[in-house]
C-alpha cells in the first residue's frame, strides 16, 4: 500500500464485497464496489463494521487515507447505511 497525500472526503455507494481472505477462506479485508465497477478498498476502525455486511449495498463516507499497488483507493470510514439487506440482480 502506499500513502496519499491527501486526506479527501468521498461518499459512495455500492455493495460490500471481500477483497482479501486467508488460507482457510476467513475474510481479511473487504472493499465497496460501485455500480460503475470501481472499488474501493476499507480500512480504518470501522473495518470490522463494514465486514459485516458483506454482500448487502451500502451508503458510506470516509477519508481516502492512500492507494493500493494497482490504484484503488483506500477509505477510512467515518459513517455508513445500509441502502439494501442484500445485492440484487
């Protein structure tokens, strides 16, 4: 990961979805993917908060706090809403 050297606002909206898991298949890291297929990588304190609401479409405003090596952004969320118990099709 890299550092930003910016701290900017952003708000999205899109569907929770695991971006890293370990050998066993456990979940280590998840990220929001937007109707426009961008994704945004989750880190911060409320990482665990997020986390559990993997497969359900959310609304959330963070910090960008960095990039990952293939530049998606990383957000340190501040708030979030569900906007639907589970993804639809």
């Amino acid at each position: 990961m890299q550092a930003a050297n910016s701290t900017d606002s952003i708000e999205i909206r899109g569907v929770v979805i695991p971006a890293q898991w370990d050998r066993r298949g456990n979940i280590l890291q998840v990220a929001i993917q937007t109707d426009s297929f961008e994704k945004y990588l989750i880190e911060g304190e409320q990482d665990a908060e997020v986390m559990r609401r993997v497969d359900q479409i959310v609304h959330i405003r963070g910090t960008v706090i960095g990039e990952d090596v293939v530049g998606h952004k990383i957000i340190d969320v501040q708030w979030i809403e569900n906007l639907a118990p589970t993804r639809m099709t």
